[in-house]
C-alpha cells in the first residue's frame, strides 16, 4: 500500500507518534490534510472475519485482544476530536484499493491553489 501511495507521487510519514499519547503511533500519517491510517492486523485488532481465539490461556488472551480494540477505539476517538479523518484498514484489504480510499481522502482534504 505506501509503495503504490508512493508511486502515485504521494509523500507521507510513516509511524509517528499519536498526539498526547505516549507509546501510540500512526503506521502512515499526511500531516497538512491531517489524515491518520492505521493498518490493522486481524489477529491483534479483532477483524470480524480473521480473528481467532487462542485455545491455550485463553482468558489472558482475550482480555489482552479486548484492551487492543478498546484502544483502537479511544486512539481514534482523541484523534477525530483533534480534528484528524482516520482510516483504518485490515491487513487482508486489497493494497490497491486502500491506496484509491486513501488517495481520495488526500484529494478531498487539499486546498486548491491560491485558496485560502
């Protein structure tokens, strides 16, 4: 996905800090448009489709898998309150369809030249 956002001549940074929350980060960030995407791994973050129950130690498991989406969630909920757009993608998305989506939400936040 940065390898096609790249190619399309699109310039980002990549695992930046989340404002105000320490050992949070953002996979890829386009600061001036204030867009915030994080790929989310199905396994760690929950996909409705992928994820998996360990079967041994399973308590510690999902109470380790339930914190992961709550802070999925609140990380989201400070950002948009800051005034960010945040895109969440799962690992399994086809790379060149989250590139379009992200691509989109680049162009429609841009200023057009000489605007305000």
């Amino acid at each position: 996905m940065r390898r096609l956002l790249h190619a399309a001549g699109m310039r980002y940074r990549v695992n930046v800090p989340v404002p105000g929350m320490p050992r949070r980060t953002i996979d890829v960030v386009f600061a001036r448009a204030k867009i915030a995407v994080f790929m989310d791994g199905c396994f760690w973050h929950g996909c409705p489709q992928h994820a998996t129950q360990p079967k041994a130690n399973s308590e510690w498991w999902r109470a380790k898998l339930d914190k992961n989406v709550a802070r999925d969630r609140e990380t989201t909920g400070l950002l948009q309150a800051a005034g960010w757009t945040v895109l969440r993608f799962w690992e399994h998305e086809s790379a060149d369809e989250v590139a379009r989506q992200i691509a989109m939400a680049v162009a429609s936040k841009q200023r057009p030249l000489g605007g305000p």
